[in-house]
C-alpha cells in the first residue's frame, strides 16, 4: 500500500452499504453505513460516502484512490435483469445452443449463426460474415450489446476479431469476445459466459457513472477501481469491458479485508451478512478459487472468482417455528426486513400494529408480520394473474399487518408470489431484531422489537405449546439456533474443500461433537486453522461459533466494514494463458500470438517465445487494469508422455500473472 495515502473503500451489501477512509500509516481513519438502495444503488453509495466524508478532518482532495466492491452483478444476474443482447455464433450450429445452459442465458433474445471458426490446433475455416448485416439492422436498435463466440477461438481469435472490428464499424454497440473472458476449451459455456457479460455492461455502466459523478460532486478527482470475484482490483473502464468478472466481488473483498486487519494468510473467512452467511478458505493470502467457474444466477460461468460457499442464514434471517429443533425454530434461508428497521420508518403504523396482537390470546404464525409494496412496483404489475392483482390493489406503500390483510391460506401463496416477482417487500421477526431485544445492538427501533418478540414467544407449535416462555426466552433461542446454524455451515464448507461427503450418520457424529454429548465414545472436532467471523453482528455470535468448534476465533475491529476495507487493500492482478499444441507429436508447434496462429519447429525457442509475447500483453493489461510496477510469475505445464520409448509432445500450457499495486494520483 502507498504510504501515507488516503483511500477510500465502497461495498455495497444487502443490508448495508458501507464507506472506510484509511491509510497505511493510520489505518481506519473513518467509517460509516447507509441503508442499501436496491431500486438505485447511487443513493446507497452516496450516503455512505458523505457520511464517512463528513467525518475527515482533512483535505478532501487528499483521496488518491477509491475503490467499490459490488453485489450488483450477482444480483442482476440472479434476478434476470441487464440489457438485451445479441449473440454471434462463428462455426456452431443450433444443436450448441442446448448445451450449458446458453439457450437459457440467452432468454430470446437473437442469435445470428455464420461460418467459420477453427479447428483444435487453430487452423482456419471459412468465414463468411454476409449475414451479418442484415442481422445488425433487423436488432441493431433493441440491443444494448452484442456477445462474440467463435469455434475453438481460445485456439485462434482471429474471427472473433474481425467479427468484433466489422460491428464496431457498423455500430455503437458494446461487443464482447469469447477469448478475452476465458482461455478455457468449452464453446457453449465460454459463449454463456460473454452473453452474461454483455448483458451486465450497462448494469455496471450505470453504476460506474452514479459514483464518478457523486466523486466528483464531492471533490474526489482519484482514480476509480472495482473489486473483481477474484479478490484483485482493476480500473473501472476496464471492469466495464468485463463486468461478467465482477460477480461474487463482495465477498472476495471480505476475504482480502480480513487479510488486511490480521495479517493472517492461511484461515476460514466466514461473513455474516444481513442476507447470508458466506464461508471460504483464505490459503498462502489469497482466496481460493472456483476451479470450475463461478455459479451464479442458475448458469455456471467461465469466471475465476473466489470458492465462495454461501447460505442463506443472515441477521435478517426469516424465523420460522420448527419443533424438530431445541430451540424450536430454524432460520433462513429467505430475508425479510427485520420489525426493529421496519420501525425506523413506520413507527406508528407498526408499534400501533404490535401493541393491538399484544391482546389477542392465541396469535398465529402471521402475527409480526408486515407487508407493503416495493417503490415504483405499480408499474412492473404486468402479467399478473387476477389473484394477484386483486391483492396487489389491496397493499399500499405503508405496511399493513398480514393477520388483517390475508384472507386465508391461498392470499398467502398470491402474496409469496408477489414478494418473487420484487413487487412486494414482507417484513417480521429476525436474528436482528432478537439482538435488539437482548440489548446487544441498538441501532433500529427496540421497542418494536421487544413487542414483536412478546407477541411471537406465544405462538403455539404443532403440539399446542408455546413455543418460549418469554419473548427474551425466544430471543435466546435465536442466538443459540443461529449459533448452531452456523457451526453446521463452515464445516460444510471445510468438508467440502477437503472431498468429504457427510452422510446422515456422520451428520449425528457432528451434532453430538459441536453438543459435547456424553457417550460411550466421545467425539470432538476443530479447525485447522483460525476462524475470523466478519460483519456488523459477528462480535455477537461469533464468540461463541469458534468455542463450539473447539476452534481459535478471530473478530477484527472493523470487521463490520471489512469489505469496505479490502475493497482498496487489494493489488491489481491479470493473468492470461497459452495453449500450445503440436499435431505431429512435437516436430511442430503452433499457438496464438498477436491475434493470429505462430507456427515454430524448435520447442525450447517456442515456450521462450510464448514467454516473452505473454508478458509484453499483460504489461499491457495490467497498465490498463490500473496496476503500476508488476511483478510477474510464469507457470508451466508440458503434456509429454513417453510412448514405446519416445516422448510424444501432446500439448504446453503457460499461465502468467502480473500483480501489482494500484496507481494512485
């Protein structure tokens, strides 16, 4: 990190949208949160982003560097938004649009299949690009960007380029190649891959812009970097080329965040979100990556981005009853907005709501719940059914109680269905507002809290019990259920990494282990390494997570803005590959250098090559990713084995990296 700079961390989560300053010598030096904005992330960043400014004592102008970790397209992805696309397909056919899920991705929006492409060693077919035309100008004005996928290109991109340079000539159109995403064999899924991607520009793009313009408004004239699944940092114009790699970015920052507050290289990150818990290994500094690419959104992406395990079980974690537990509830996997926030906003309508369910002798499982609809909701009600509209007429923008506002079972279902389409925002009893109640967060409403939780403890189970016997009885269920919830997530985690499958009879060994049972045989566990809990509410519960692990446990300060933090903390990190492959057993070589097919005869001058062409580009790459000073490191693998008594070259792969720290004003 440069010395003595000012540099300003975004994050944007579920919850929260947080903001640190900080600098190498002073370390934190402010921080602030803001509620997140889902209908316009700007809002979020920007009341962040004032309210941490507001407490600088210095020169505004001082800020060398501002960097933003994003949920924005994951969740875009996850939720079916972006631009409208068209794809380009070089040398495929209609049968590869059924294969990796790319029809699906695609989600009708046009494909143009031409000739072309290469073959395994990049030798060239026939490309005829005179249907292309006609298909720019039937969709050229629906689309916001086109997605290039050309057969074998990772080979040979040179039809992917003269594909990509034709359109930029007949348009404004963003375009996207295959190559420049992954160097991975695997057509459909490297095209899936850069339709995702051209689908999230101008996601992205308006995100970009909202902070820039706010900077500037601010004075803050840095230099601006996006946070990639990765854990690595790249310019911003150079993540709008690529947003497709910001997915996951959030929690790689945490992972770099933690790395940055306690020095550690090797330990089990595990980030307690207002949505999610999310688990990964921090190995030798850097986070593990997903070998077969990042999951997200259903679609199963050529991303190197972080091996992130996430679960639904946050502090705004719904509370539903389960007599099955001992604590009488489960947690999750679905959010909801907690009373104690909800009453922030709607004091009167939801304490007023609370305290008329205080009197009712038998409440049920609708009591403490709220419903009202989403901003600007009413004009995205196209294609409901009657039912739900009949339904959606019925809320308003102020919640209203579900025990008053259902009408039977099926108004529930309607109502589910409402809250999926994002038209309907429902709100009740969380892990956070249980906190509120046990005095150990106090930053939303209380006394909403502490109503709910009197009104819910008398809820009957199956058996015609309460469920507590008192509302603080119940917050402490809570905390133990959440506490045993996510014990169970991070050895999942860890067993996964490791290949360990649990079955149910290993699953019991792990409960009577976390419970410390007695028995004939005794059974305990712990981790290899430390445990560091991140989040607003980890100093809560994590405490107790790492005692019943039998585990050293780790809660920096500041781990309640840790992804603000590791949103700056990281270097600047681009890598590419060379696949180099013979097909006559290694008298002959051939391998992509330039954009177009190298052939060589003499091996050893061949990977020195490849050598010093790899590094000339990422020199390159990494001036425009925002890197200054990299270092480079170079990994080799030769597939030659020995076939009756003579080596047969099949194919060399050259991976290369250059990392270094970001370039500050």
């Amino acid at each position: 990190m440069a010395e003595n700079k000012i540099l300003l961390g975004i994050d944007t989560g579920g919850t929260y949208t947080d903001a640190v300053l900080f600098s190498d010598e002073a370390g934190v030096i402010a921080k602030a949160k803001s509620l997140t904005t889902k209908h316009d992330l700007a809002i979020g960043i920007s009341g962040a982003v004032d309210a941490v400014l507001s407490q600088f004592k210095g020169d505004i102008s001082d800020v060398a560097l501002t960097s933003i970790s994003t949920t924005l397209a994951t969740n875009a992805l996850v939720e079916g938004k972006g631009g409208s696309v068209g794809l380009v397909m070089i040398g495929f056919d209609e049968r590869d649009m059924g294969k990796s899920g790319l029809k699906e991705a695609l989600a009708g929006d046009p494909v143009i299949f031409i000739p072309g492409g290469h073959d395994v060693s990049g030798n060239e077919r026939k490309l005829d690009m005179s249907s292309l035309e006609t298909f720019i100008e039937e969709h050229g004005k629906n689309i916001s960007g086109i997605a290039i996928a050309g057969y074998f290109a990772v080979r040979n991109s040179s039809h992917e380029l003269k594909v990509r340079d034709y359109i930029q000539e007949k348009t404004q159109l963003a375009t996207t190649c295959s190559h420049e995403l992954s160097s991975k064999l695997g057509g459909p899924k490297r095209a899936l891959t850069t339709v995702l991607n051209a689908r999230l520009i101008p996601v992205i793009q308006d995100l970009i812009l909202a902070c820039r313009s706010h900077l500037e408004k601010t004075g803050i004239n840095s230099p601006l970097m996006v946070v990639r699944g990765d854990g690595a940092l790249v310019d911003a114009d150079f993540a709008l080329r690529r947003p497709i790699e910001t997915i996951l970015s959030g929690p790689a920052a945490s992972l770099v965040g933690a790395k940055f507050l306690l020095g550690t290289k090797d330990a089990i990150i595990s980030d307690i979100g207002g949505t999610t818990t999310d688990v990964a290994i921090l190995e030798k500094g850097w986070p593990r990556i997903e070998p077969n690419g990042a999951r997200v959104g259903g679609f199963t992406t050529m991303v190197e981005a972080v091996a992130m395990h996430t679960f639904g079980l946050g502090g705004d974690s719904v509370v539903e009853i389960d007599d099955t537990t001992n604590t009488k509830v489960k947690l999750g996997p679905r959010r909801q907005v907690p009373i104690s926030l909800l009453a922030v906003d709607y004091e009167q309508e939801v304490v007023g709501a609370l305290k008329r369910l205080a009197q009712i002798d038998y409440p049920t499982h609708l009591c403490v719940k709220f419903a009202h609809r989403i901003k600007g909701a009413e004009n995205r009600i196209g294609g409901l059914k009657p039912t739900e509209v009949k339904l959606f007429e019925k809320l308003t923008d102020k919640p209203q109680p579900l025990d008053t506002l259902l009408k039977g079972a099926s108004e529930e279902g309607t109502l589910t269905k409402l809250v999926s389409r994002g038209l309907v925002q429902v709100s009740g009893f969380t892990p956070s507002d249980a906190m509120h109640v046990l005095e150990r967060q106090n930053n939303w409403n209380a006394e909403a809290a502490t109503l709910a939780a009197n009104v819910l403890y008398r809820v009957r189970d199956r058996f015609a019990q309460a469920i507590a016997l008192s509302g603080a009885g119940l917050c402490e269920n809570i905390k133990k259920q959440l506490t045993a919830q996510s014990c169970n997530v991070i050895l999942q985690t860890c067993m996964a990494e490791d290949g360990i499958k649990v079955g149910e009879g290993a699953a019991e060994l792990i409960a009577r282990s976390l419970d410390r049972q007695s028995g004939f045989v005794k059974f305990s566990l712990n981790l290899d390494r430390p445990l560091v809990g991140l989040g607003a509410s980890a100093k809560v519960y994590y405490p107790e997570i790492g005692d019943r692990l039998s585990s050293e446990c780790l809660v920096p300060d500041h781990a309640d803005v840790a992804n603000a933090i590791g949103a700056v903390a990281s270097e600047v990190r681009v890598q590419k590959t060379v696949t180099i492959t013979s097909s006559d057993g290694g008298s002959s070589f051939q391998f992509m250098s330039g954009g177009s097919l190298t052939n060589m005869a003499d091996e050893e001058a061949m990977l020195e090559k490849v050598k010093l062409d790899l590094q000339s580009e990422l020199v390159q790459m990494a001036e425009e990713a925002g890197a200054q000073s990299p270092e480079f490191e170079t990994n080799i693998k030769i597939n030659a084995p020995i076939i009756d008594g003579s080596r047969h070259f099949v194919e060399a792969i050259i991976h290369m990296s250059a990392t270094g720290r970001p370039k500050f004003d």
